[in-house]
C-alpha cells in the first residue's frame, strides 16, 4: 500500500500537515516565518511528517507566473537505506509494505538520519529518538486509509494499491500531456530506480530538486558489498602493516 | 561545466540559457545533518587506536618485546574502554544502549562494529588480564582481540561512507584505508611515547608507515573526487585537513629521521603524528556535515547521472533536460 501525491491538483492548503499532526500526535515544529512563499514549515523533519512545498517560478509583473504546491513525504523505499543500517531492528517494514519506527526500541543513535536519501527522518532533539511518518500505520490496521489522505480535499494525496495508483498516476500524466501540460512527469514510480521504487510516489510539473527532492536517488546500501570488500582488504592491510613493523631490525 | 553551480530560485525570466546549473528549493539541503555530535570523532580516534594496539601487542609479544607488548595492550584496554562512553553519550536515548546487541545484522555497520567492539572488548580484558595479573584465558583471547581490533579500527569508514552523505559515500573506497593508516599512525605514535627505546622501533616504523600512509591516500582520494571532494578543503574540514597533512608529514619525517637518536625528537614527532591523525578524523567528520548542508553535492551528481542516461527519473518522461522552470499555458 502507498502513495500517489498528484501535485497538479494540490492547492497548498497544508490540511495534509494539519491532520497528520493531529492524528499522530506529533509536537509542535516551530512557529516561524520563513520568508520562502507560503512555506513556513520548510522540510519534513521528526515533528513534520507532511510538508507542503511552495515554489513561485516567474514574475506576476508580466502574467508569465505559476505556483507549484507538493505535499512532500516519507517515500517508504522499497530498498530502505534506514531501515537497512538500523542496528536495533527498531524500523521495519510493517504487512503493508511500509517502513515504520518502534519508538519503544529506538535508541537514537541517528544512523536512520544519516542514511535518508530524502532527508526524511530525524532525530526529535527533546525526545532523543528517530520519528517520520508511519502511513498511519494504526489507520491502515483498522482499515482506514492515512489521515493526510482522507483530509486532502482535492485528491491530491490518494492512497491504495501501489499498481493500481501506477496505472492511475500514468493515465493523470497522458491527460495533463494532453492538455498540454507538457512538464508532467512521475517522480518515484519505477520500481528499478536506485531505491526499488517508492511506497509513496509523486507527480510532479518541474525537475524533482525544485521542489526539494533529489533527482536519482539511491539506496546507499546499494554500494555496502563494495564497502564491505574495501573494509576487509583494509584491516588485512592493517594487520600486515602491523607485522612489518615488528619484522627486521634493531629490537 | 561544473556540475556545482548553484542557482537557488530559478523563473523563467531568470532563465539564461546557460549549462546545467543546479536548482533548489529556495536553496534548502536535501539531507537532514547527521545528529552525531564530537564523542564520534574521538571515538573513531580513540577507538581505531585500540584496535590497531591489540595486533601490535600480540606481535610484539610473539617476538619477545615484553615491554612494548605491555604497553599496547594497556593502550588497546584504555582505548576500548573509553570508545562505549563515547558511543552510549552519543545516543539519543543513552539507557537504551544494550538494544545495539539485540540482533545482528550485515546491512547496517553499526550493528556489526557494536557486536566488534564487544568482542574486542571483552577479549582485550581478558588479554589484560593475563598479560598483567597472569590471569587464565590469554591464550585463547589475544588472537581474538588480535583479529577483531583491525575490524574496529576500519568498520567506522564503513559505517559512514554506507549513508546518503555525499563525501562519505563517494569515498567509500578510500575511507577504510584511510581509517587503517591513521589508526596504525595513532596507536604507533602513542606507543612511541611511553616505550623504552630499546623496543620502541616498531612503534616508532608503524607511526611512520601509517602517517605515510595516510598522506597517500588523502592525495588519491582528492583526486578522485574532484570537485565532488570540495567539503574536503573548505571551512573546518579544510582547516582541520590542512592541519593534519602538515602535523602528520612533519611528525613522520622527525621521527624517521632523528627519532632513534633523541628521546626528545621522537617524543616531539610522535605527538605531531598523533595530533594530526585525532585532526584528520575530524576532518572528514566536519566535511560529512558540509557536504549534507549544502544541496549541489547531493542534486549535482544526480542531476548529471539523470542527464547522462537521457531520460527522466525513474523512466518517465521528462520535459526539457535540465530547463529551467517553464511556465506551462495558463491552465
């Protein structure tokens, strides 16, 4: 199960963020003008599981203006870089496909952080553990669908099967294309991308950094057989070193 | 062409026709900064220290320099000692320390260096213990602390070039060897101050060799990075990296040159080698951070990778390669 956020249709009404808040409890994430547009919540963090993003391209000057607005969450990797260098088993992927934290395991040792391609998940500094959006796991498990989903009043965010918003999100393309909405592109939809497709993927007007995400991202684990050859030949390397100091010589 | 020119609000208007410059959103990074704070460098010091002193001390009492095989253990005890204060203050939830061992797993070097470094530990302490107190269980427990201490010594290159960062990612390769070196640089230089010298030559070659070393491969791994390894040489990276290059080179060279005939340029030398290698931790410590900060080394690459295969993110279809934003007709 996942996500298909829709960002032609967003209207930046942040319901998304407000009910996510709600509905997971999640604290207070500062109360600040950014200056950015009217974005004044900035990123996803440990205390922002929904962010909406406001680009402004253009000049109202001479009418040659547009407003993007996205709903910005965790992409619920299939090749998840956090859950995957997680030392305690504290994040792991739930029956539906999703990547949740259990908040009585986390130690806060931060690897999650540090491994996000996305800069989704975070430390939450007063609490010391590692939070981000859990696809409203508890909903799900009741059979309702995630609360920023059901709050979204455009169907900018629709939840479902993940082939079945695929084939819904390619159709939303070929339509907009149509229209001439000749920018129209899926972000995170393919499943041999660098993180085995997303579990939350995006529609999107503009190149994926505009709106704040990188453009090909990939699992770092991806490269960890390599690492790990690069490690051994260095401890080898290590201990021979260490011989050849011993042998020869003066004592 | 760079691949690392930023351009944080791009507009049609703004739009210049010029090269793949690198956009942003409102010129924000795109990965969160690590949360690790500085008990990691010092343990990536203190640590990788105790982990190349344990297959000297075995060596050296293999080849009967009782002294000097002494010595390293008692470093190599210190240094593990130390590295789980380190290591449990910088948790977020400090008492939840023991869940690093609740299981085991290849996907994550953390995991696998928590159940090294408790190994390591255990069989140092016992190591210790026989070497000091003639406790039993030496025999068996110093090939153990032997095998692990290099493991803890190079896991920490792993731990970090397996994340998003892009200067710890892109030098994967490098980083293991490079943690080896200044690890042998720092656990040779130590012994060589408090090892009498009639057995402290093998100290005084290993700070040499893995000061060498560690110059070497800083070079090679620069060179490769290009422009990617920029954090490298910038801010307190580059300040701490410089410091480093120079406190390393200078202390080898002392210690080559006159640190078999004056107690006080080795001493001098081997402080200048251990100075610089605690630096070069902190060097590619503080570049991890510059690099996750600033967004044209994480879109930047990716950017040229997506323009190198000619198509768009995740096969779909992209408008204009890397246009920039373009107003679509007013719908």
């Amino acid at each position: 199960m996942g996500f298909f956020t829709d960002t032609s249709v967003c209207i930046g009404c942040k319901a998304c963020e407000v009910a996510c808040k709600e509905w997971n409890q999640v604290p207070e994430d500062g109360l600040e003008f950014t200056g950015q547009s009217y974005d004044n919540t900035g990123a996803l963090g440990a205390s922002t599981w929904r962010h909406v993003a406001f680009v402004e391209q253009g000049s109202s000057d001479d009418m040659d203006f547009r407003w993007l607005m996205s709903s910005d969450v965790c992409k619920h990797c299939t090749s998840a870089a956090c859950l995957e260098v997680c030392p305690t088993g504290a994040l792991f992927r739930t029956e539906f496909g999703t990547v949740v934290v259990q908040e009585d395991v986390c130690n806060g040792c931060g690897y999650c952080v540090a491994a996000c391609p996305f800069g989704v998940i975070d430390r939450r500094e007063e609490d010391g553990r590692a939070w981000k959006c859990t696809l409203c796991y508890d909903r799900l498990k009741d059979g309702m669908e995630p609360a920023c989903a059901k709050a979204c009043p455009t169907d900018s965010i629709q939840f479902g099967e993940l082939d079945e918003l695929r084939e819904r999100a390619r159709g939303r393309v070929q339509e907009l294309r149509a229209d001439g909405v000749a920018d129209a592109r899926l972000y995170g939809d393919d499943p041999d991308d660098g993180v085995g497709g997303f579990g939350a993927f995006f529609l999107l007007l503009d190149d994926p950094e505009v709106y704040g995400l990188p453009p090909d991202p990939v699992s770092t684990t991806r490269d960890l057989p390599a690492i790990w050859k690069s490690t051994a030949l260095a401890a080898g390397a290590l201990v021979a070193g260490v011989a050849a100091a011993l042998v020869g010589g003066r004592r | 062409m760079s691949v690392l020119e930023v351009r944080a609000y791009p507009g049609p208007s703004g739009s210049d026709g010029a090269g793949p410059e690198i956009r942003t959103y409102h010129g924000r990074p795109v990965l969160k900064q690590p949360v690790w704070r500085p008990e990691i460098p010092w343990y990536f010091f203190v640590g990788g220290m105790a982990g190349a002193a344990a297959p000297l001390a075995v060596g050296a009492g293999v080849s009967g320099r009782r002294a000097l095989a002494r010595r390293a253990w008692i470093l190599a005890l210190a240094g593990v000692g130390i590295s789980p204060v380190l290591l449990i203050s910088d948790l977020g939830r400090p008492e939840r320390f023991h869940n690093m061992l609740r299981v085991f797993k290849v996907t994550s070097p953390m995991s696998v260096g928590s159940w090294a470094l408790a190994g390591f530990g255990t069989a140092t302490g016992l190591a210790v213990g026989n070497e000091l107190l003639g406790l039993p269980g030496g025999a068996a427990a110093k090939p153990v602390a032997a095998a692990l201490g290099p493991v803890v010594s190079t896991y920490t290159a792993a731990l970090i070039a397996d994340t998003a960062v892009p200067v710890w990612h892109e030098a994967r390769t490098e980083l293991p060897f490079l943690f080896a070196a200044t690890s042998a640089a720092s656990a040779g230089a130590a012994l060589t101050l408090v090892t009498p010298d009639a057995e402290a030559v093998p100290a005084r070659r290993l700070a040499v060799a893995g000061a060498a070393g560690a110059l070497g491969l800083l070079q090679a791994m620069e060179r490769r990075l290009g422009p990617l390894g920029e954090p490298y040489r910038e801010g307190d990276a580059g300040r701490f990296g410089r410091a480093a290059k120079a406190l390393m080179g200078a202390g080898a060279l002392g210690l080559a040159a006159f640190g078999r005939r004056s107690r006080a340029a080795a001493a001098a030398g081997a402080s200048a080698v251990l100075a610089g290698a605690a630096l070069e931790r902190w060097s590619v410590f503080r570049a991890g951070f510059q690099s996750a900060a600033d967004p044209k080394y994480v879109v930047g690459p990716q950017r040229a990778r997506v323009e190198a295969r000619g198509a768009g993110v995740g096969g779909a279809q992209v408008g204009p390669a890397g246009g920039a934003g373009r107003v679509n007709g007013g719908d």
